[in-house]
C-alpha cells in the first residue's frame, strides 16, 4: 500500500469543511497534516473539533503537505489556490469556483 496523501484543510469558512475533515481524518489513505484558517479563532476551534493541529503559517501548511482541501470563502479561492499550486499540492476546491471570470482565468493559470 502507497503511504496516506498528506491533506491540510485550508479555512473552515464553510462548514461543509467539517464533513470533509472528518473523511480525511479517519481514511487509512489520508494523514490530516494540519487547519489552516485566515481566522485563527475559527481555526484553532476546528482543530480542537477534530483532534488536529492548528497552523496560522500558510507556508508552512503547504510546505507540509501533498494535498489542500480549499472551504474558504469564494472571493479567497483564487489566492489559496495559486499558493497551493505554486507549492505543488493537489487541490480540492469547493464550489463554486470562483466569483468572477477573471479569478476563473488566475485558477486555470495557476493549475497548468
């Protein structure tokens, strides 16, 4: 069997990210690395919930994993995806995608 792909989950903006923690905390094929959330109060009250780390270092969350699972706020999603990209990560994102066109075009540009 291949190692667990090491998932951080970036933001709990939406609360769906709980149902998405919650599978990639018990699957033998996930490690649950770290939350990260823009809100740290936010954060670390998931992270309690979940029996995880807390990190407030995006870079250090990404450098620190091999996969995000993006469930911030639409208007945020372009950003954390061009940094996850740049780091080389996998990306799950939540939809929508995005809120304009033009934040469309970054993701796309962003992922090839």
């Amino acid at each position: 069997m291949n190692a667990p792909i090491r998932v951080a989950v970036l933001s709990f903006a939406h609360y769906h990210a709980n149902f998405w923690t919650e599978v990639f905390r018990t699957s033998p094929l996930a490690t649950l690395t770290a939350i990260w959330d823009d809100d740290p109060a936010r954060g670390a009250a998931a992270a309690a919930t979940h029996q995880a780390t807390f990190n407030s270092g995006l870079a250090a969350v990404l450098a620190d994993c091999d996969a995000v699972a993006i469930c911030s706020e639409t208007a945020r999603h372009a950003d954390l995806i061009e940094r996850a990209a740049q780091a080389g990560c996998a990306i799950l994102c939540e939809k929508p995608l995005a809120g304009t066109l033009a934040d469309c075009d970054r993701i796309a540009r962003a992922v090839a």
